[in-house]
C-alpha cells in the first residue's frame, strides 16, 4: 500500500469510475428520503477561484453525508450564465458572447469535476441557453397576463457612449463605470414586477424561518419586500407657479398628493420636499436658475440630496385614502 496520498493516481481513478458507473445521477425513488442540495449556482467568469472551491465542497460534504445517511440525494449543478460581463467581453474582445460563454462553462466544469465534487452532471442547466431561458420567458408571458409585468416610464442611468442603462453602482460618481464617460438621465419605458402584490404572503412565509436567521437578515428581507401601510394626503398649493400637463394644454397645479406611514405627525408638516425626478421638476425646469439645474441633472446618486429650490409651502387639506395607491 502507497503511504502516501497520490492525488493524481487516486483521484483520477475514482472519478473514473463515478462518470461509468453514473453514481450520483438519481431517479426517483419512493423507498428513500429525497434530499435536495442546492448550492448558488457559479457565474461562468473563466476560471474557478478558490471562494468556489470552499463554496462548492461545502456542499458536497452535505451532499454525501445524506448520501451515507441513505436518502436519496439531487445534488444538480448549472451555470448563472445570463450576464453583462459576456455582453462587456463580446464588446472587448471581439468575440461570440456565446461561443466566450461555453469555453468559460468547459474549463469550470472540467475543474469541479477534477475536484470531485459529486454532481449529477446528466442534469446540467445554463440559463444563456435557449432550452433554459424559454421557461424565464414563459413565466413572463404568465406575470404579463395576469397584470404583475407591466411597463412605465422611468428616469435611469444612461451611457451615451455604451448606448447603455447603467445601476446606481454603476454610475457611481456621476461616470460609467466601463467607460467613465458622463452619465445622463433618461426617460425609458421599463418593466417592473408588482412584488408587492405578494408582500402580505412572504411577509407571512417569514414566520416559518425566523428561528434560523438572525434578526439583522430579517430586517433585511422584510424592507425588501416593501409593505407599507400608510395614508395618502393630498396637499394643497396656494397660488402655484407650478404647471403640469393636462390632455392638450398645462395647468396650474393646485395640489400633490403624498404617501405617508406616520400620518399621526401631519400636524407637524410645514414644507414638501419633491424628488428630482417628479415629473413636475421635469415640466417646470425653465423657472429654476442654472446652478438648481444642474443640481437636478447630477443627481445620480440613491441617497442624493433633494433640491432645496423644488420645495412647496403647503397645508395639510384632507387623508383621501387609507392605503398606498
Ligand atoms: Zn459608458
């Protein structure tokens, strides 16, 4: 017996005769426990590093101690292949984001294996390729129909040179991060999901996990998920300078309205502070002085500063709802 570990010579037998003999591919089996283990699934950036080396052993110490256990264990593996970096390597490099996706998918996929970890590989997804993302698309076509996709007008983060949308990260400093050119504000019809039509049911799902994670995750998840209950207040605007468009002509605006979840302190309001990107700044723009107007046109930033000049001296008229619109 060898007194020491040859990993070449051990390994490679091994793994040999796991991909023969299929060992971790798995059918159903209604005699064992099921067991199910997941990890994230890799960004197919090139090469593996050694953070995917303790991710993925991690879960395949899992894996096999439910195998040992005797369930019946799915222990799947894909790649998160849908991404910019392909689109910024295309662009760099001159090549077939595809073509540069797959020889990315072989070289990682040639390393896990050498690594041992024991993947059902006959169960490989990648969400670039067609077969996976029709069922993206599908769920869509499903949201769209029953009214949770839907398209609005919104400012984003614009690269006239990318001929890009870019994140708040990605604009980070008023430049784009690829090709520090500046970055514009521009109105685009985007789609959103309607989360919120779900809020009440994740919020409720969460009382299930809650004993496992701690309560800064909690916190977390549960401002994500975004319910919030409050009141609408439609302000009035005495003698307003302020036009907005109505079908043909502008008219004056008489009043805003403004959600609130503390509508128990209204007494103590005494000025309404409108984000730049309302479309009353938008309509209004030629009243501001210069230095206000780039102000509002640099404000690329999450937390930005609100504009001092767009504030409105109002009162308090009526609550016209109980809920957020
Ligand atoms: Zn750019």
């Amino acid at each position: 017996m060898d007194e020491k570990y040859f990993a070449q010579k051990i390994e490679q037998k091994w793994q040999k005769r796991w991909a023969q003999n299929k060992t971790f591919e798995v059918e159903i089996d209604s005699a064992k426990q099921k067991f199910y283990v997941l990890e994230m699934l890799p960004y197919p950036s090139g090469r593996l590093h050694m953070g995917h080396v303790r991710n993925y052993s991690i879960g395949d110490v899992l894996a096999w101690y439910k195998r040992l256990q005797g369930c019946n264990v799915l222990h799947p593996i894909g790649w998160d292949s849908f991404g910019q970096p392909a689109e910024q390597a295309a662009i760099k490099k001159g090549v077939n984001p595809r073509d540069w996706t797959e020889d990315n998918i072989d070289q990682m996929r040639q390393q896990l294996q050498r690594l041992g970890i024991s993947y059902d590989w006959s169960r490989e997804i990648a969400a670039h390729r067609p077969e996976y993302y029709k069922f993206d698309q599908w769920f869509f076509l499903k949201m769209f129909e029953r009214g949770l996709a839907y398209k609005k007008m919104t400012k984003v983060n614009w690269c006239p040179r990318d001929e890009t949308t870019l994140s708040n990260e990605q604009a980070s400093g008023g430049v784009c991060w690829r090709c520090g050119t500046k970055v514009e504000k521009k109105d685009i019809a985007q789609w959103f999901l309607k989360i919120t039509a779900y809020a009440e049911e994740l919020l409720h799902g969460m009382e299930e996990i809650e004993a496992g994670w701690a309560e800064r995750v909690l916190t977390m998840q549960k401002n994500w998920i975004g319910k919030s209950e409050g009141a609408v207040v439609e302000f009035q605007i005495p003698n307003s300078r302020f036009q907005i468009p109505d079908s043909k002509q502008k008219k004056n605006l008489e009043s805003i309205k403004v959600f609130t979840t503390r509508i128990d302190t209204i007494y103590g309001a005494n000025a309404i502070v409108v984000a730049p990107e309302h479309p009353i700044i938008e309509e209004n723009c030629q009243n501001f002085s210069d230095k206000v107007k780039t102000k509002i046109e640099n404000n690329t930033k999450p937390n930005r500063q609100m504009c001092p000049s767009c504030q409105f001296r109002a009162s308090p008229v009526r609550c016209i709802a109980d809920k957020p619109c």
